[in-house]
C-alpha cells in the first residue's frame, strides 16, 4: 500500500520556495567616465554590487551598499582599489579621536 500524500494549499508551497531562494544583492550600473583613472591592466567595474564586510574595530557585521560605493568612487573619487572596512559608528570614533589629538598638538606648539 502506498501512503496518500497529503494535499499542501498554495500558499504554503509559495512560502516554501520563497524562502529556499537566496536574496540577491542589489546592483547599480557604474558610470566609467566619473571614475578615477586606475592604470591597471584589469578593467574598472560596470556595476556596483553590495558588498558584506566585517568592521575591523568592533567586529559587527555591515554591508557596504551599491548607493554608498557609487558615491565613493564616483563623487568622492576614491580610489578603485579601496573597500570599506570599519563601520560608520567606528568611523566617526575614529574621526573624532584623529581630530581631538589634532587640536592637542596644536595647543602645545602655540
């Protein structure tokens, strides 16, 4: 005897198959002609995709988003090279105590 299979309505099987599809990350395409020059022998990205990186102060999980790279490397024309590593609360901790030890020594050459 063979067991019945028992009938699953629709949207449970939809809910089943959205879930065991992967999300994909978003992707902007580049504008080549706002980058800066690289002088290498690889060609400079046509998109941008997000990107997940570990914060190299405190260690949270972050993304670094398509909108944010597409900043970077076209308005603030960073370099081609260069990837997100630290946080934007790390950042700003750090930008903070960069600016606080400026101010120092500045006090102590007048």
């Amino acid at each position: 005897m063979t067991k019945k299979r028992r009938r699953v309505p629709r949207y449970l099987r939809q809910a089943e198959i959205t879930e065991q599809v992967p999300k994909l990350p978003r992707r902007i395409p580049a504008d080549r002609t706002q980058q800066v020059p690289n002088n290498s022998y690889s060609s400079p990205p046509t998109y941008y995709e997000d990107r997940e990186f570990r914060c190299l102060d405190c260690g949270k999980q972050e993304v670094w988003t398509a909108e944010q790279q597409k900043w970077w490397y076209e308005i603030a024309k960073g370099s081609l090279y260069s990837v997100a590593v630290r946080c934007r609360d790390c950042r700003h901790k750090r930008r903070a105590a960069k600016e606080e030890q400026r101010r120092k020594s500045q006090k102590g050459q007048s």
